[in-house]
C-alpha cells in the first residue's frame, strides 16, 4: 500500500472498527487477533508501515483490552503518524531483542487467535514457539466478513474509485490500439487511471487475440492487429479504495462467433448481477453466470470463479465461487466477472463490481456492456 | 517483482539450486521444504506469478524427489514459461477445490518442514490442518544461508547492479537540491534508476534536515534549504539482483558539526567494511562500525543495525546485527550503512554493498565517501 493516498477516516472511525473486531472475535470464541501489515492492519489502522519486511510488527487486539501495536523501534515515527495511531498503544522492539516475547507478553497463553491471511509464516511460527498452548484460525477461515461490509463513507469511496476507472475506459476506447504493442495499451490505461485519481494502479491487463484466451495474461509485447479481440482488465486504489473493471473490445469488425461469445459472456454476467439480493449464496452468483455459459455449450471454458470481494484491495473476501455459501447481505461489494477462454484464439471477460443493497444489486461500473468496436 | 526482467538463467541453473536446497533440508534434518511465492522461489525456480494473492502457489522440495510446483490452474500457463519450468513437475488445482490436500499429498505425515518466511500464515496453517503431525521452521531459521553465498554469476550481476546505483548518485549529485522538494529528487533518483538499467526501483529515501534524523523516513514535501543534511539511500533490483546505496550530501557549506558527524560515520563505515573477512561473525562488523560511533559519544543515536543481506531482493539475510554469530564465507554480500541520527536536526547515513572475498572484503559501491556539497 506504500505511496498510496490514505482513505479519510478518523481515528474515532479506526478505534470504532478495532472495537468491532475484537467483538466479532469474541463472538467467534477466539481469544484475540493478530493482524500483519496488509489490507487488515489498513483497514483497522489505517497504518502501512514503508515496506513490509521480515522486522515484526502486529497488531494484538484482544476483546476487553486497549489495542496494541507492536513495531520495530525505527518505523515508531511513522506508525505515530497513522489515522488510527491515537486509538493504539505502540509497543515498539529493537534489533536484537525478541519481537515474539513483546507481543505473546500480551496473548493468553493458551487461547486460540486469529491471524491475518498474509501474516508471513516465520512470525505466525515465532509467536508459536514463544507460546505453544496457543492455536490459530486464518482471519478469513475465523471472520471471513470482517471487512466485507462497507459502511456508507466506503461505499462512496468504492463508487467513486469505479467511476474513475469508467472514465478511463471511455478515454481508452478512443485511442488506436491496431499496430500498438499490448504493454502501449497498458501504458495508457495505467496514465489514465492516475489521471483519474488512482494513487496506485495494481494491475492493467491487455490481452489481445490468442492472449486473451489466458486469463491471467497481463500485457506483454505483442502488437495488436485488425480481427483481434482485446481483453481490458484494470484496477487499482483511489482514496484507499479499490477498483476492477473488464470489457472486452474488439478491433474493427467482428465475426459471427466472437460476437456470439460476447453475447454469451454479456448475458451471463446480467444474470450474476440479477442473483444479487440480500440472503442470496454467494456461490448463488456464481451459479448463475456460469450457467448462462454451460447451456451455451462453453462451460468448460469458464475457467474461474465468477467474482471476488474489494475494498481496501482490489481482490478480497467474499468469494463468489460454488461452495461458498455465506448470504450477502447490503453493503456487500464484489466483482461479477464471467469470462470464456479459447485456447489458441481469443477470450472475453465482462466485469462490474456490484454492491448488495436492499432489495438486490447495484452496479459500480456503468459502461457499456455492448462489445465495443475500437480502432 | 512483477515486471521486473528476470535473471539471466537457465532450468539446468534452477535444478542445481533446488538440488542444493534439497541437500541442505535433508542435512538440517528437514523432510523438505515449502516455499511460497517471493525471493526464495525467484531464486529456486526463476518464477515470480503475475500477483501474490490467497490462491495457494507452492513449490514442494523433498530430498530425493522431483520438485514439484502447486499452482492454481488458471496461473499454470504463468508457471510454464517459468525458466526454471523444465526441471519442475506442476500440479494445478482449480478453484473450488482444495489446494493443501494437493500440498500435502506430497509431504511425509509426520515431517518437519523448512517454510518459506513469507509464506502467508492461511497457507501455513492449512497445512498444518490437513496433516496434523507435520511442524515447521522458517526457512531463515532453518537455512539461514541458503541464498546467502553468491555465485560468480550473481556476484557479477550484483556488481552490475551497484555500479549502474552508483551512476545515478553520481548524476543526482549534479543536480540542484535547494528550493526543490524532497519527492521531486527521489523522482529524479528513480528517474536514473531506471536509466542506469534498473527494473524495479524499490526505494529512494530523501531525507533533508530534520527528516533526515528518522532512518525510514521515505521522501516527501518538504522543500530542501540550504545548509540541509540530506540523507540519499536508493536501491532497486537490475537484471533480477539488487542495488542498496547512501549517501549523504550537503546544501552549501556545513558547520563543524556537520562536518564532524558526518567523519564519524564515515569512519564507522570504514571500520565495519575493514571488520569483513571470512571467519569473522556477522556481529563483529556490526559492533566494529558501532563502537566507533560510541567512542564519539553517539552511541544512543545509531538506532539500527549495521546490514543486511542482498541477492535477488534488497534486503535479507544475513543481517550485521549483535547475536548473530554467523561466520561470513566468501560470496556473501550485504550492506554496511552505519548512521548517526539527531533528533529534530539531521542524519547521516553511509552504505556500500560489500561482498565477502578469500581475505577480506570487497565494496561494490565506489562513489565518494566524503561529505558532497550539493546546490
């Protein structure tokens, strides 16, 4: 998250959410959390220390009890300086001494914690060693809603991050893109998407023709020509918050079968959208795109879930994928994203990040989901 | 490291790294090693997956057995053009399935396991559900030197990377400092970073007057003055290995303080560079550059340790810091970057990469190491 804007909360907002972790921790029968840099300590703290490294820092919120932050001694000036610093007490270590004494100083030595997803391995197994009565649940196995459901002040955030990347979209479908190279075209987005206000650009996905057909492809040095089928994919943060959006174009006229697999892709993420209701499965969503694509015959080329959660991050709990049977619920915000892959020759992905209101979905993203024509 | 250019080697370079890691598991004690996306596995299998998320990507070493990389199936055409793809079986699981009953269908029940340190803690303990009799150690705990001993080829890499650093100081040293901000010359820094043949700038640390007194303050929007300390520490990686350099330079003419704190550190630089010979513990050059700092009675302002280490990423093991008894072996590199830190008036920091030789040490950075008067 380093160079990123902050979001603009206060640390009343930050000490508020603390408050509601540990209670929903509590809730969970858990004796506490553990919570690493990443998406979890911004959203608690709206602390992101410069640069995640093997120094320990943690923040121990334990139901009852003042929060803490255990940090190295020479990154404390800049956790003073975090939104939510006034709600925490820093506890702070030096090279040398053992960061795992300092934070199971404050754990139950034999309570069961949470601990954030992408707490790196060697510290969950310091903080192990140092207490072995303990046990651990991942926070997405033990809380996997902590963050899911946005507030009002983090849905407008989410809606203006999408609105941005949309006016990016509508600025890139005018430039050229036959005889320019897919990292051109991703160049461009990238400008566009800083221009609209994106302090960070996490990903700027171009895949043209046959790369099209592989999901991840990012973009790379082939020059895109007349008959291609683009796959644009782009998001980042805006205020702290995320975006994501896909449309798929197509570079002059298309033939019957790309228009037909357009169509397809278009009608099943309407029908994800429309799965969108408070008490809905998640795994619901994903039923309903996928369906769409396996009566048309191309179930075997939907090769991944059908959405994924954003707030803080572009890509985060809740899942919509079969199995996955949390009930949405109003604030709710995830990415409807069916796609089909055809090895060799082309892919279309169509994607919104859709939020769960009241009485069904709201959309995000507002392009247009017709295959648009560029040149 | 995404779109970073990868290092220069082939699978057979790949095989030998992993045959090497293997033997040294097996001569730890270890069943094996588990090592997730990051340094360790850039520099195992040359594979960097296009983003770090919660799908689990691991690279399963068991002494005696062909490694095995598990990734999630829509990454697989990621994996496979992978340098080191040839010498590795991969296993794909989709989503929706279970990835660490994949995982630990290839792990001894009851064996103990490197694990790479930045692993994230979900995958850790998914293992550790899905075979209960397993435990664990970090990799840095387990095999500390694993990656710590170059090669010839990487030493040359390295090399390259800390002579294309030390043309950008000798550029930036050039240019006007007062009346500009701090963020406009880590623009610049970057800027010759990447024109020096740097893929990745991973910080550009400007740190004028009294920004220059916290050691991780980045840059921002002060305006530099004349008669500012400023604090320049830059690094990146190049051809896939780092650079990590300081400097500190002046604004005009500095006072005799500056002057003397500044000799200071150069001389603690000096003395811990001169403390590097094979034999010697990692804490023998961290407490030769220290004590030089305490005789001159800024003992309590050096606030850090003395180095790290640096391979395919800026900073890692072996770390120069008291306690570590670790001896240096020819081929090591790591940094030696001595500071002095006033509060509310100005730091000094001085950093060369230095590399362990047959008698001695050899630094890997050349520029000046006297006070530079800047603009």
């Amino acid at each position: 998250m380093t160079g990123s804007t902050p979001a603009p909360f206060t640390a009343d907002d930050y000490r508020a959410r603390m408050e509601r972790a540990a209670r929903a921790a509590a809730d969970a029968g858990l004796a506490g959390l553990l919570v690493a840099p990443g998406p979890d300590l911004v959203w608690l703290t709206g602390y992101a220390p410069p640069a995640v490294t093997e120094r320990l820092t943690l923040l121990v919120l334990v139901p009852g009890r003042d929060p803490v932050l255990v940090v190295p001694t020479l990154e404390a000036p800049d956790a003073e300086k975090a939104a939510g610093a006034p709600a925490l007490t820093l506890r702070d270590w030096t090279d040398g001494t053992d960061p795992y004494a300092v934070a199971s100083a404050l754990l139950d030595a034999c309570g069961r914690f949470g601990v954030s997803d992408n707490a790196w391995a060697m510290h969950l197994l310091g903080v192990q060693k140092a207490l072995p009565g303990t046990s651990y649940a991942s926070l997405t196995e033990a809380l996997p809603m902590l963050r899911a459901v946005k507030d009002a002040a983090e849905l407008e955030l989410l809606a203006a991050a999408g609105a941005a990347a949309d006016a990016a979209f509508e600025e890139i479908r005018k430039l050229p893109f036959g005889g320019r190279r897919e990292s051109d075209v991703a160049a461009d987005l990238a400008d566009l998407l800083r221009g609209s206000g994106h302090s960070q650009v996490d990903f700027t996905i171009v895949a043209s023709g046959p790369n099209g057909a592989d999901p991840h492809h990012e973009a790379g040095d082939r020059v895109i020509r007349g008959g291609d089928m683009v796959v644009l994919d782009f998001g980042g943060l805006k205020d702290g918050y995320g975006s994501d959006t896909s449309r798929t174009v197509h570079v002059g006229e298309p033939g019957p079968e790309e228009r037909r697999v357009h169509e397809i892709v278009r009608e099943a993420q309407e029908a994800g959208f429309r799965a969108v209701r408070p008490g809905a499965a998640c795994q619901e969503v994903d039923r309903a795109a996928r369906a769409v694509i396996a009566e048309a015959g191309y179930g075997a080329r939907f090769v991944h879930r059908t959405g994924h959660g954003i707030g803080v991050t572009t890509h985060e709990p809740p899942y919509m994928i079969e199995g996955e049977r949390q009930p949405l619920v109003p604030g709710m915000c995830f990415s409807v994203e069916p796609g089909i892959y055809l090895p060799g020759r082309f892919g279309v992905r169509i994607e919104d990040i859709v939020t769960v209101t009241e009485d069904g979905g709201r959309r995000l993203n507002d392009t247009t989901r017709e295959l648009v024509l560029v040149d």
